[in-house]
C-alpha cells in the first residue's frame, strides 16, 4: 500500500496519492489534456472549413461570373455556359445562354437562353432572347432578333433579322455557295 504523497508513473501520466494538493495536479493533468483535445479539434474544424473554402466545387458558381473561365471563355448570366468543358473562345451573357454548350467554339450568344440547346456548334452568333434556340450543332449562323432561327438545330450559313426571323430556316451551303 502507498503512504500519503507517494507517485507512481502510468502511461496516462504522473499519479498521486493520498495528498491533497497532488489530487489538484492529477486534476491539472485532466484538465490540459482535455484542453489539447479541444484544441486539436479547432484546428481540425478550421482545416476542413479551410480546405472546404478552396475547393472549387464548394464555390457558389464555378466558373466565376464576369470571365474567369479557362480557354478565353466569358460569361455573365445564371446558367450561362453552365456544361461547357472544352470549348473555346465562347462569349454568353444572359440567362442560361449557351447553357448546353460542351465543346464548341467561337460562339456569342447574347440575350435570355440565346444558343441553349447549342451543344457543338462552331462560328454561331444569336442576339436576342431565344435566338438560335434550338440550334445543336449548326455553325456559322447568325440571327439578330427575339426567337430569330429559334427551331435551327443543324443549319449552316444561314443569317435571320427581326422578330422570329426564319423560324423554321434548315439551309445548308456547300463549298462553293450551293444549298444543299
């Protein structure tokens, strides 16, 4: 049996027993130890909150809006250019414009869903709301106007002006000027 004031080594630290003021160091003892657990859970949490805030696919809008996007892409609207992935050169400004734009290039797509279902489409221009909606994989269009080539999906060539310019326009040139 221990006297009064006696220690003992353990894995858990140095113990006492039997004196008063050695319980209060067993008790310090607890008390940073739990104090270091605390401690190492802050960090921990501000790590996660760190590596959660640098992550991209934590950002609210990936890319971020007014340009940032890679391959000299620039948007500005929600949804806009929200598929695209290897395209190139591509400006969409408004509400879901380009919004399925995958891999094409050189398009511009300004107003409200203008180029949405535009998906490989290469050289298309649409201004105004709904122009070139349906548009897929047509290239080199252009159509100036609400709804202007809204049911085009694999036209080429083809240039509409006003409101619902050529609607239902499917034209396409060969080489040399001929329609197909």
């Amino acid at each position: 049996m221990r006297s009064n004031g006696q220690a003992f080594q353990t894995n858990a630290g140095m113990f006492y027993y039997g004196d008063r003021r050695a319980k209060g160091r067993l008790a310090n003892n607890h008390y940073s130890r739990q104090g270091l657990t605390m401690k190492n859970f802050r960090l921990f949490i501000a790590f996660t909150l760190v590596c959660f805030a640098l992550s991209p696919a934590a950002q609210a809008v990936v890319p971020a809006p007014d340009g940032g996007y890679p391959r000299q892409n620039t948007a500005e609207g929600q949804s806009a250019l929200l598929h695209l992935t290897t395209g190139t050169y591509n400006t969409a400004v408004g509400w879901s414009s380009l919004g399925f734009l995958t891999t094409g290039s050189l398009n511009t797509g300004i107003g409200a869903a203008a180029l949405l279902s535009n998906t490989v489409g290469i050289n298309n221009t649409a201004n105004g709301a709904f122009a070139l909606f349906s548009n897929t994989t047509g290239f080199e269009n252009t159509a100036t106007g609400k709804q202007a080539l809204l049911s085009n999906t694999t036209g080429g060539d083809n240039t509409a002006t006003g409101n619902q310019g050529a609607p239902f326009q499917h034209h396409r040139r060969g080489q040399h000027g001929q329609r197909r």
